[in-house]
C-alpha cells in the first residue's frame, strides 16, 4: 500500500510538473525565440517585464488547461453522473426514521414540508440540511397520497480528504439507479471550464480559511495528505484517477501562485516591485528572500509531516 501510494504519487506529480514547466517553455520559447531551456533562461534577461510576467504566469495556466482538458474528457467521452428522474423508493433502510415512519419500498415521494420534489436530487437537497428537525413527508401509494411524520437522523459523510460533513438521512434509496450523461464538446468545454474555475476559487477560500484559523492546522497536510490519497484514488477506478489528477493539477497550479521567492508567485511580486521601483530588485535581496523562504519551507514542512503522523509520533513518545 505505501509502495503504491509512492509510486502513484510520483507519476502523477511528475506529469504535473512536466505541463508546468512546459507552460513556461511554449511561452518563453514564444517571445525569445529560444530553442533550448539553457537559451531561455539566459534570454529571459532580454524580454520585457510583461513579456516575463506572461512567461511566469504560463506555469500555472498550463496546470489550469490541464485539468479543464481532464473534465472535459470525462464529460465528452464518459459522462456525468444524472440523479434518477424519480423520487420512488427503492430501498428502505431499517432503523432509520422512513422505516419507522411506514414508509416502504416502491412509495413515491411527492413533497417535502409543502414543497413538490421531481427528482432524487431535490428529495435529498431537501432532506441533507435537516438534521433534527421534524419534516412533513407527502407519500404516493398506490394512487393515494398520505403523510408521515418524521425526523432526518444526522449522519456524517466524507467530504475532501479527511473532513467529514453532517447531513440528515432518512435511510431509503432511489429505486432507478444512477446514469452518466454524455456532453456535447461545446458545453462540455464550458462545463469544465467552470468546475475548474469554481475548484480554484475552493482552494484559495480553504487557504484563507486555514489562515485565519477556521481550520485547524491538523486538517492541512499539504502534498503529504495529497499523496496519501492518491492511491485511494487509483485502485477506486479510473474516473476517480483522473478527477483526481485534475484537482492535484488545479492545486500545482494555485499553489505556485503563492508569494514565495522560489514560486511563480515569489516571481510575480518581484516584477511588481520592478515595476514601482523602475529597476529590477536587487540580487543580495533576490538571494536573502530566497533564504529566508527557504528556512520557512524547512519548518512548514516539519510541521507537515509531524501534524500528518500526529497520532503515529504521540503513540511512540507514549511507549518511551
């Protein structure tokens, strides 16, 4: 399991890597006319400052192109998941509060405090934040409608990683079961393009939230809790793999916007202060920052790894 989980990783992260870097190359090679890495890099020098702006920010947009060419092929070519067009019951759970209620297998629900439901989708948005509270359930059987009364019972389920999300369950299953459905190339584009927009804009809230301390630091794991999910993913099938390498893809991508000096975003706000200042900073700054960023790394990750063996290491100390 660790041996996959390593090897897994690597692949996928080596990919990743590969699409950044090749980003930067495309657009450097674009406007200096290198035709080697060594020739770009000395050519850089040369280039105007948004000429390198663009040539820096041409990483993350490849990591970002990635994973909407991902999405987009899983939408075109697989398809995507269609909750059952019916609210009939196919599986009543015992112990839960619709088995308790009466209801039973082949029921139709019709509403839910009041409101109509069409679909499996609008049962459970209906259901999911009513934990607790007594809800009004409208039953079809046999052509005659009928209601219970009952009260959704909290249940947590995974979300992302290792958080957890408390929802209200009532213990039944549609009766049809799910299907995929395929997009044409057009819609799928914008489809995937807006999963993509709408995942960097979830990453940069969870940042922002780890910051201000919403989270606690136990929950953030960094490229150690992405590698121990990685093989997870990739022995769950191969849709689940490549959702997968596009979050990790969207995640290189953000991550190399950060305002650290040997990250894209370090880059950034060294042309910005070019900019102001009307000369490039200075290489004794260039160096001292690097440093600096360097020494946080060290401790960042010390923190990452002691925070994502938390319970291995307090377990051993206990032994001593």
């Amino acid at each position: 399991m660790v041996l996959a989980t390593i090897l897994s990783f690597v692949l996928i992260l080596g990919l990743l890597i590969v699409v950044h870097k090749l980003g930067h190359f495309v657009v450097g090679r674009a406007f200096c006319g290198a035709s080697q890495p060594m020739d770009l890099d000395l050519s850089l020098e040369d280039t105007s400052i948004w000429a390198r702006t663009a040539i820096v920010l041409a990483g993350p947009a490849a990591n970002f192109l990635l994973a909407v060419v991902l999405f987009w092929g899983l939408l075109t070519f697989v398809g995507r998941p269609v909750p059952p067009n019916s609210t009939a019951v196919g599986l009543v759970m015992g112990g839960f509060p619709a088995a308790e209620a009466g209801i039973v297998t082949g029921d139709l629900i019709v509403a839910v405090n009041g409101d109509q439901v069409k679909n499996w989708q609008e049962l459970t948005q209906q259901i999911h934040p009513r934990a607790g509270q007594t809800v009004r359930l409208t039953v079809k059987r046999d052509g005659k409608r009928f209601e219970v009364v009952l009260t959704p019972r909290a249940i947590t389920q995974q979300s992302v990683g290792d958080r957890t999300v408390t929802v209200g369950a009532i213990g039944v299953a549609p009766a049809d079961s799910f299907v995929t459905n395929r997009l044409n190339p057009l819609p799928a584009l914008v489809d995937a393009s807006k999963r993509t927009a709408e995942t960097i804009v979830m990453i940069i809230m969870g940042m922002g939230k780890v910051i201000v301390g919403v989270f606690s630091l136990q929950t953030t794991g960094g490229q150690i809790l992405m590698a121990q999910m990685t093989a997870p993913q990739v022995q769950q099938g191969f849709v689940n793999m490549i959702l997968f390498t596009a979050l990790l893809s969207i995640n290189l991508g953000v991550l190399n916007l950060l305002p650290f000096p040997f990250l894209d975003g370090g880059r950034l706000c060294f042309l910005v202060i070019e900019v102001l200042q009307g000369r490039p900073v200075s290489l004794k700054v260039l160096r001292m920052a690097q440093w600096v960023a360097v020494a946080l790394l060290v401790v960042l990750i010390m923190l990452a790894v002691c925070l994502a063996f938390y319970d291995e290491i307090f377990r051993y100390l206990k032994t001593l």
